[in-house]
C-alpha cells in the first residue's frame, strides 16, 4: 500500500519560534454493517459502520511481534500517484480494495486522495509526480479516475470516506510568503491557485457521488492554531471549497492531525492554566498557540468553519495513529511550578523535541484505537496514517515515486527555522516515505496509549465509579447522558455506557447519546470507568429514560439558542454574548420557565461577577441574568451565565431576537475566553448546541460540557 507522510506544522506564532454528540462506540469487526442509502447522506459516515481493514497493512503489521494485537484496527489507503489507482507489483488497486471490502462485510472505507500538482509545497520527502502547472493531469488522469471507479453501481453499499489532500490548502496559509517557513514552491501554487482549484474538483466529483464522503485536511494546532492563523485557514478552506465547482454541502468535515504526532488531548496542561501568575501561553513550547492538544484545536476550528459557511452539522475527524506517546516517558502529573516552560515540559505528554518536528519522531506511540464520536463535534478517531509507514527517508535514496530527501528526517539535521533549529527527532535508518519502516512500528507498539493488550505496567487498582448519571435530553429516538468524571491514581482514559446489559457506547468524555432506539420506550443506563491497563469500575448508579412518542427535537418544546460573538478580544475584561431563542416547535412555550446557560471559565475561584443586559428586542425589564459556580468544573467550563425570563409567551415559530449580554467580574480582571465553551467566533446568528437551554430544570437544547 502506497501512503505518505506526516503534516509538519511550520506556522508562526506571535512570539514565533514555530516559524510558520452523536452515538459513539468503538470502531471493531464486530460492528453490523448497515447500507448506505443513495436517497440522502448520513450526517456522521462512521455510525453503525464496519470499516475495511486493508490487508496488505493487517499483514505487514501482524509479522511484527506483538502486531497481532492490533492488525484488525482499520487503517486508511493512500491513492499518492496515478499508479495507485489501478495496483503495482507491491500494493493491489482502488478496485481490489473495495472487492475485498464486500469480501469482509465492511461498508466503510477510507481513502487518502493524495497527489495535486506540486504537491506537499513545503518540504521533500512527498513530493509528488505531478508538476505544479498539472492541473489538467490531476483531473483527467487522477480524480476522474478515482470517481469512476467509485461511482460503479458494485460498490454503491459501501460508505466511502475520502480524506481531501493533506498539507496542501495550509501550506497556502502559512508557507506561500512572509514567513521564515515560506518556500518558492508554495508561492507558486498560491500564485497559481492550482491547490485551491484541484482541491475543489476533487470535492465536486468525489462529492456528487451519494455515497461518498469528503473530509479536507486541516493541519494541526502546531500549525494552524494561532490567531493569524485560525480563522486565516477557515477562509482559505471555504475558498477552495467554492472553486472548480464544489459547494460547501460537497464538504463532510474537515481532518486533522494527519500523520502527525500533537496528542489528542493534553491531561497535564491546559491551555488555561497558569503558572505563578503568568499563563502557560508564554511557554515556549506552546508559543501563544490558542490550543495545545487537538481536541480542543479541532473544535475550535470547527466553529471558525461553521462562521464562514459550512453547515453547522460539520464533522471533525483526527488521526490518532501515532500521538499515544505511552511507556515509561509518559508523564503523569504536570511539572514543577518554578516556571511556565518547566511546568509544560514537565507535564506535556507530546515528547517531541519541538511541535515542528514531524517525521519518524522517536519515542511516539500508537494512539487512541479507532472509534465512533469519542467527543462533541468529532465524528471519530481514526488511523489515517497505518503505523509502520515511513514519514520519509534518513538518508538520499533513488527512487521511482518522485519523492525527494528532506533534512527533517535526517536524525543528525540541526533543524530549520521551521522547527526552531531545534534537532529533528527522526529514527535512523528509515524508508522511502510509505514503504514499511520495521523499527518505527516496534516502537509504536511498545510506547502505545492506552497500551495494547491491556498492560498497564503493573497498575491493578480500578478508577471511581462514574457518580451524577443523568438523563440530559430525550427525542423518539435517542437519549441523552451526563456524568461526573471518575478519577483513578493512573488517569482515566474513557466510559463504557451500557443500556441494560448491552454497551451502547464508548467515549472519552462525560456526555453520550444513544440513538437508534424506538419510540415511547423504557430504558436503563449505567456508566464505567476504564483506565490505560484495562482496568473497569463499578457501575455507576442506573438512570431510567423513556423515549418520547414522536420526533422533534430539541426536548419537548422546539426551544433552540443561536448565538453571535459581540466582542472579538478573548482577552479582555469583559465577556459579550448575543443570544436568542427559536421557537421551532408546534405550541408556544412560557418563558417565565425558562433558563438560558452560557458556559464559560472564571480563571479565579474567588472573583465575583456582575452582568447586564445592554439590549433586548423584547425589553432588558423582561431579561434576568446571573452567574453561577458550578459545584465541580468541567471542560471549558467553572461558571455559567443564567438567562431568566419574568414573563412572556414564545409562539410557535417566534424568536425572542437579539438578547445583548454582558458579564465582567468585580475587580475587572481579565478573562480569558479561548477555551470557554460556549463561546464561538460567528458574528451573525446561528444555532449554538454549547448554549443550553432549560424549561422546568430540564434540559431542551443543546449539550452540556
């Protein structure tokens, strides 16, 4: 199987040293495949779906001692040259893999679409055979290619999930001039828009198939998480997700962490924490990012995509194949408080030399197994990148496949400005990028998180069980969950949510949403806590929820929150939400009982708040807002903003219109809003599921943290 390498981050930050719910449940063999339908695509391609397991890799990776254990897990292929198309001597074709995916019973597989003009601009190791005026070529003899072999009426079961041209759309953003990382290459491609343009027919042809899906690379919070950056990417993927004839409704969603290693999530270090007063931003190695792990990253950005136009249903995918960072180096806790940089050193799980390394990193490991909506706005994990692929060559090697040597994964290169000049981390003695690279899957094994086969080094004590199960939502067909986190002496690394006897779901954390289920129906759910060795707890204690009798959404009133960002600064004294409420049900709904939760970090447990309303369509006299501290914090989250009405009445169909809020603490302290929960970046109204709504105590829209 022919596959590339990883998404190297070259953006700069503000001190730049870096120059440049839904159902969710484990991704297994064991899963029931249900047919794709043709009528209308699915909001999320990975539920209630069995995904292909290439067995070319599944080979590969079970000859190697201990692969065994992993060589079930769904990798995706990488179609990085014409040739890929139709099959070389070492690899089969598109066609034979979609035949030997019927042969498993799959109905998912996932392809890496893989070989614009002047491809990967920005470094050497995957450049690729077409020469940056090959528009044409890409078209006619790549894409068109791709999308006949996809369209025959044989595969039409088959969800197919199309990842969308890693490194290229942010190479525009970051590496196409103005930059210590800029390179000649990308400013010609950005000159030249053939990106943009390849990357549009791509989604044009590929989407207009009714079972295709298009999920478009999105580098990584080392890369596109700064504020020159974020919304900057945004634009440039909704520019290239117009041209060439594609829509926005041709985009799933958007991918990130593509090859790379930035961890899932950070459990030692957020992002606002401080240090002795001074925030962990001024660390060199988080360099005033807005994000430090690619959870928070992926769902900050899904906000910035859904402000520039794509629909608000949009889904994240990340690439956990090789961000585990597991084994003996893992820290536990995070480190000393004499310093910030002491501290996230100490603490960070990433144990790169530099975020903008990126190519056979020693000391990764295998991630998070694959899996279906682990978190809000996340359609799933998945190994983009089969482990055991090279990133690219230590050394000059001839070669047919168009690809160069590149310095950043020489291990004695000193580094660029790219990655600080920093040393580069590779592996000696590695492969041609995509060939089988032996010594890196050992060492993914070895240093896998949560690690493979149940070892955990010895740890034997099982977490807390999960306390505060709730029942938050119910429709005709789903059930909503929160709980309160578990805690355990190693970490906590997710919950099995069970319905009955059955595990409905995995997740990594403290909400769920079981689907599929039938109308005006009883059910009984327990939550348990896992850690990295395996280890379970008891049962939380059992919630009952019915269904409701028909459809609707939105509990049983229609209420929905849409919400707009008044005041661009995430970094003042002040915080400005606009909010209204919609009516979208068939019966009008009191507001007397109504509460409207806007969740968000205080960065002091001490502070007191005052609030106004600055403006209201239906009058300030009618609108009472609050602070509340919640008894424990939760991701994003320590304090909500309480929204009350003194009276009224919403009709069917109305909205309350714009709702001018505004908090501040006493001692007008600052906040800082960048990982606040609710907070978007949209300036114009639109749905807002992070600001939850309430009548009689429970909740009616929206999901909580």
């Amino acid at each position: 199987m022919s596959s590339r390498r990883a998404a190297h981050p070259h953006a700069p930050g503000r001190a730049a040293v870096l120059a440049a719910a839904a159902l969710l449940g484990t991704l297994s063999l064991s899963a029931l495949p249900q047919t794709a339908s043709a009528a209308a695509k699915l909001d999320n391609p990975y539920v209630g779906a069995k995904p292909y397991v290439n067995p070319d890799w599944s080979a590969r990776a079970a000859a190697e001692p201990g692969g065994s254990a992993v060589a079930d897990q769904p990798t995706f292929v990488w179609l990085d040259r014409i040739a890929a198309i139709k099959g070389t001597s070492e690899a089969r074709g598109l066609k034979a893999h979609l035949d030997a995916a019927k042969a498993q019973g799959a109905n998912l597989v996932q392809l890496v679409i893989y070989d614009l003009p002047g491809r990967d601009c920005a470094a050497l190791a995957s450049n690729g055979e077409l020469g940056a005026d090959e528009l044409g070529r890409y078209q006619t003899d790549y894409i068109d290619p791709i999308a006949a072999v996809l369209a025959d009426p044989a595969y039409a079961s088959l969800r197919i999930v199309n990842l969308i041209e890693p490194d290229s759309l942010p190479n525009l953003v970051t590496n196409a001039g103005g930059t210590a990382g800029s390179t000649p290459q990308c400013a010609t491609m950005k000159a030249n828009g053939n990106y943009e343009k390849g990357v549009g027919y791509a989604l044009h042809k590929l989407g207009a198939l009714p079972n295709a899906y298009n999920y478009v690379d999105a580098g990584h919070h080392g890369w596109l998480g700064w504020d020159s950056n974020l919304v900057p990417s945004a634009q440039e993927f909704k520019k290239a997700a117009t041209t060439s004839g594609a829509t926005v409704n041709d985009v799933t969603g958007f991918i990130v962490n593509t090859a790379n290693y930035s961890a899932t999530r950070e459990p030692n270090v957020k992002i606002t924490d401080t240090v002795n007063g001074t925030t962990v931003r001024q660390s060199k190695w988080i360099d005033w990012n807005q994000y430090d792990d690619e959870t928070t990253f992926a769902q900050g950005l899904r906000s910035a995509l859904v402000a520039q136009g794509f629909d608000s249903g949009i889904g994240m995918l990340i690439d956990t194949s090789r961000n585990g960072w597991g084994g003996p180096a893992r820290p536990t806790a995070p480190g000393p408080t004499t310093s910030v940089d002491a501290y996230v050193d100490g603490g960070r799980i990433d144990r790169r030399i530099h975020a903008g390394n990126w190519c056979n990193q020693s000391g990764a490991g295998l991630g998070e197994r694959p899996a279906t909506a682990p978190d809000t706005g996340i359609d799933a994990y998945v190994w983009a990148k089969p482990p055991g692929e090279s990133d690219g060559a230590s050394q000059p090697l001839d070669n047919d496949e168009g690809k160069g040597f590149d310095r950043m994964c020489d291990p004695t290169y000193a580094g660029n400005g790219r990655n600080g000049n920093n040393p580069t981390g590779a592996l000696p003695d590695s492969p041609l990028a995509g060939h089988w690279f032996s010594a890196e899957f050992r060492q993914l094994l070895a240093n896998a998180y949560p690690p493979v086969g149940g070892s955990g080094g010895g740890d034997t004590q099982a977490p807390t069980a999960p306390t505060g199960l709730a029942v938050s939502a119910t429709t005709a067909d789903s059930v909503s969950l929160t709980w309160r986190a578990a805690t355990d002496n190693t970490g906590v690394t997710g919950y099995d949510v069970y319905r009955g006897s059955t595990k409905a779901g995995s997740v990594t954390g403290t909400s769920y949403t079981d689907t599929g289920l039938s109308a005006a129906t009883a059910y009984t759910y327990t939550v348990k806590a896992k850690d990295a060795a395996g280890n379970v707890s008891a049962a939380s204690a059992a919630v009952s929820a019915t269904t409701k009798a028909s459809g609707g959404g939105g509990g049983s009133t229609g209420l929905k929150a849409q919400y707009k960002n008044n005041d661009s600064s995430a970094a003042d004294n002040q915080i400005r939400p606009g909010i209204q409420l919609v009516n979208s049900g068939s019966g009008a709904v009191d507001l007397s009982k109504v509460t409207v939760r806007y969740w968000f970090t205080g960065e002091s447990a001490s502070a007191g708040y005052q609030t106004w309303c600055d403006y209201a369509q239906l009058g300030c006299s009618a609108v009472k807002t609050a602070v509340t501290a919640l008894p424990a914090a939760r991701t994003g989250a320590d304090h909500t903003l309480d929204v009350t009405f003194t009276s009224g009445s919403l009709a069917a169909g109305a909205g309350t219109g714009d709702l001018q809020l505004r908090l501040a603490k006493a001692d007008w302290s600052n906040f800082d809003e960048t990982n606040d929960y609710s907070r978007g970046t949209g300036t114009s109204y639109a749905d807002a599921p992070k600001v939850t709504v309430y009548v009689n105590g429970t909740l009616a829209w929206g999901v909580e943290p």
